[in-house]
C-alpha cells in the first residue's frame, strides 16, 4: 500500500467538477483507493463517498492507495487534487 | 480511529439544559468520558479516586446536604469540587442553586446547567446520549438497509451493484439508510449502530442516472435515520476458481470495531436478482436466530441416525 497526504487546491467553481473528474480517474484503476480526512476515510471511486467528506479548498488529504497499479493511481489522483484546474 | 467527544453545547441543546452560568465557550468543552457523578462524598470533603471529566448532578440529596451546611464550609467544598476542573455541573428538578454555586463557579469558569428531570432519569439518558456519541467508530463503504427489521449492511467493491440492489430493496417495501458510506458506532460490547453522513443522507447514485433523493421520490416510510447492523453481505464478483457456501452450513462472520457480525458472501453473475437475494438472506438470518436452520434439517432427515456436520 502506498499513500501521501497533499492539500486540495481549488477555487470554488470548480469544485464539483473537479469532485467528478477525480473519482472518474479513480473508477480507471483497478487498485482500491481511499481518501481520508480528518480521520474519516472514503473510497475514491464513490461520489457520495467523496462528497460526503466536504472537501473545500485548502483541506488536507490523505490518499491511499492498494493493487497491482497503486503507484499510478497515488500518482493520478495526487496530481488530481492538487491541480484540478488543468483537468 | 479518532477519539470520539461530545461537546458541551451539543448536550445543552439535546436535553434542552437552562444555561445558568457559562464562560461562554460552551461549544468548546468537550466532554470525553460517558460515566456521570453525583457528587456526594465529594461535597463531604473526600476527594479520592475522584474522576474531574466527569459530568457532575446535583440532584434532591446532594442539594439537601448542601442546605444542612453553614455558608462557609458550603462555599470552601464547593469551591474544592470547581477547583478540580469538571467540565460542568447539572442541577436536577429544577432546583435554586444556593447564593454561592454561581459566584463559585465563575471564580474557576465552570458551567452551570439546570433540567427540570428527576436526578436518575436524566442520569441514565445522559449517559445512554454520551455512551452513543462517544463510542467507537468507523466509517465503511457500503451501503446499510432495514428488511424486516433486520439492518443488513452491503459491501462489496465499487460497481458490484450495491446501490441498484438498495434501490430494488426500497422498491420491494424496505427501507435505506445509507447508501456509499456508513458511519458505525460501536454503543455497546455487542451492538453497532449505523448511519448516514448528514451531508449524503438518503441520497443515492445510480450509474447513468446520477444521484437521487430516496426520501423525496419514495416518501418517508422507504428511509430511516439509523438502525443496528444485524449482519453483513459481502458481495464479489462469480470467481470461476472458488468455491461458495451451498448448504449454508458455514458460520462465517465479518469483524467490524471488534465485533464479529455474522455474515455470507454472495457471488454476483450475470442474471442474479440481487434484492431477492439479500431479501432472502435476510429472512432466512431471521429463522436462523430464532432457532430453525433449514441445512441442519435437511441433514437430519438424510442421516436420521445422526450425521455429523463436520462432514460438511
């Protein structure tokens, strides 16, 4: 298993948007992924899931990641959150 | 798993406490242990094993023997109880505090709160309210519903059809609680108590459709705000190479905050009316804990002689 623990940057307009693009990039890999904040953890690949942790702009996330293509996903969605306006 | 606490303004509000005395950061004291004191011995000056996180209640007979003290003697044990650090003290009955509790309490910045409840009444559903907010919890991907009256928690990997079968589920009359992420508290050694996050609660989603308010298209009686997780379907995609429970002999259980719950796994394949199935597995859970299994008696009638069940 492999995780990092990054910021999400975003301004509000994007926000939901940006909620969707990340869990459609995570659906893509077949590891499991997670998403953890402030000791409440969420499974990438759920919108609920990932809603219902109310990410705003500056919070800090942990993403984990486990499988056979864990180190790509960390990578994908890491690059997600911390840039989601290029997406 | 992070430490559970309650704050003090959350108790305020959900016991509608009259606020006598407050410092003002009523939102800030967080109460962290689910055991309440009546401080007698405490107020007769004996101060060991004394535990200062806890609540304190000054009901009938605390407030009488306060009465039978002189003003001086009142006001050094009260002032020894505040000196503690106790996160707030509860008047019962709706009793007048004496002249000194207040000008005590705002020298060492304790709250004071009052209820018009008896002393034992508001004592047990004080701690049965801190024993709920304060127990351990997790939050699980999943999906909780009610068959029966039986809380029957669904998990399986993201887009093994959890939520479609819940939507069915809701369809044939049951009810939903929570659907992609379940927050469980432990409330006791052997219950778990599911629910929704408030932000998601009886929400849903459908691939291809999005999401839908289960509440506002089915009405009230298809959702319910919490219930206990009775048991456990583990759904997985039909792997060719394993082998399932065909007798349903097989005491299999899932451990959830050290609980085990019991459990089945079922394979999902092409054409398997899932809802039917969990309904199924519901019920037959229910005959199960009322004392029938229905493998056990298709042993007995094939070996009436005794058959043994290890052979299974």
């Amino acid at each position: 298993m492999v995780s990092r623990t990054v910021i999400f940057t975003c301004d509000e307009a994007l926000q939901m948007k940006a909620v969707a693009v990340l869990i459609q990039k995570a659906s893509s890999f077949k590891s499991s992924i997670y998403l953890s904040r402030s000791g409440r953890r969420a499974n990438a690949k759920s919108l609920l899931g990932v809603m219902s942790l109310g990410i705003e702009n500056q919070t800090e996330i942990e993403v984990s990641a486990d499988g056979d293509d864990q180190q790509a996903a960390l990578d994908s969605l890491v690059e997600c959150l911390e840039n989601p306006g290029v997406l | 798993m992070p430490i559970a606490s309650c704050y003090l303004s959350e108790i305020v509000k959900a016991f509608d406490l009259e606020v006598l005395y407050s410092p003002g950061n009523l939102d800030q004291i967080r109460i962290n242990v689910a055991d309440v004191t009546r401080p007698g011995l405490q107020l007769a000056g004996y101060f060991d094993h004394f535990g200062p996180d806890r609540i304190q209640l000054i009901g009938n007979m605390e407030h009488a023997y306060l009465d039978k003290l002189s003003t001086e003697i009142r006001r050094k044990r009260l002032n020894a109880l505040f000196g503690k650090g106790i996160p707030c003290l509860i008047l019962t009955r709706n009793h007048e505090p004496h002249p000194e509790l207040i000008p005590c309490a705002k020298r060492k910045k304790i709250p004071i709160l009052r209820t018009k409840q008896a002393t034992s009444e508001f004592m047990s559903s004080l701690v049965k309210h801190l024993n709920v907010e304060l127990a351990p919890r997790i939050s699980m991907h999943g999906v909780l519903v009610e068959v029966n009256g039986e809380g029957i928690l669904i998990l399986g990997e993201s887009g093994v059809g959890k939520s479609e079968t819940a939507l069915e589920i809701v369809k044939r009359g049951h009810r939903l609680i929570a659907d992609d992420q379940v927050e469980i508290r432990r409330v006791s050694e052997t219950t778990l108590l599911g629910r929704a996050p408030d932000i998601i609660r009886h929400l849903i989603e459908i691939r291809g459709i999005g999401i839908m308010d289960v509440k506002e298209l089915f009405g009230v009686s298809s959702v319910k705000m919490q219930e206990n997780i009775d048991f456990v379907i583990n759904l997985e995609l039909w792997d060719e190479k394993k082998s399932y429970d065909r007798l349903g002999i097989n005491e299999e259980t899932t451990d959830i905050l050290g609980i085990p719950v019991p459990s089945i796994t079922i394979p999902v394949g092409p054409g398997r009316n899932l809802a039917i199935i969990v309904e199924a597995a519901a019920i037959n859970y229910r005959v199960k804990k009322m004392g029938h299994n229905a493998a056990k008696s298709l042993i007995d009638r094939v070996f009436p002689g005794g058959g043994s069940l290890s052979l299974f």
